[in-house]
C-alpha cells in the first residue's frame, strides 16, 4: 500500500505573508509607543543594563513610570526600557500602586 502525504501541508509563502501582516497590524495598535521609546532609550534595560538585539528584543518591555498607560510625551520622559525581568520586578514590589493606578501591562 503507499503512505499517503499527510493532510497536513504547511504554510504557503502567501499564508505566511498574510499572518505576519496580522501580527505586525495588531502591535502596531496602541504600542507605537514601544518602537518610539526603544528609539529613544536604545535597546537596553534601564534597570540591569542588559542589552537586547533584534531575535531577543521581544524581551526588552517598555515601562511606564507613573503607571499611566496613556501618558505618553513625546520625549520619553515617562518611558523605561526594561526587560521582562526588571519589568515583572518593578511591578511585584510596586503592587500596591499598581493596583491604585492601573497596571500598565495586561496580564
Ligand atoms: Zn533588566
Ligand atoms: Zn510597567
């Protein structure tokens, strides 16, 4: 008898395209902000001093310092660039505030 191919096929060079532009339509949603502060700040963590590139950058986080979500100038003032580490770190001791002004990350 012949082994039938799996039904299974992987992904077309369009599917493919058609998911990463999925994805890259849903972050560039409300986190522009992340791109401008990375700019601004480069690709490190504030706290650690860990420095990130372009296949490990998804661990580098941007940090709002007053907890407010939707402050967010221009200049960076409000922005922090921490890994996931230090960002799961400043939130846990901060919890109290975190839970008085709104957590800026949604878990
Ligand atoms: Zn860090
Ligand atoms: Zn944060």
């Amino acid at each position: 008898m012949l082994k039938r191919p799996r039904a299974v096929k992987p992904l077309s060079q369009e599917e493919a395209d058609e998911l990463v532009r999925k994805l890259r339509a849903e972050r560039s949603g409300g986190e522009n902000y992340r791109e401008r502060s990375l700019k601004l700040h480069g690709w490190i963590c504030a706290k650690c001093g860990r420095e990130f590139e372009a296949h490990n950058l998804h661990l580098l986080s941007v940090h709002h310092k007053d907890g407010n979500h939707n402050n967010n100038p221009a200049d960076g003032s409000n922005w922090e660039n921490l890994c996931i580490y230090c960002h799961d770190d400043e939130h846990s001791r901060s919890l109290l505030g975190d839970y008085l002004q709104g957590d800026d990350r949604k878990r």
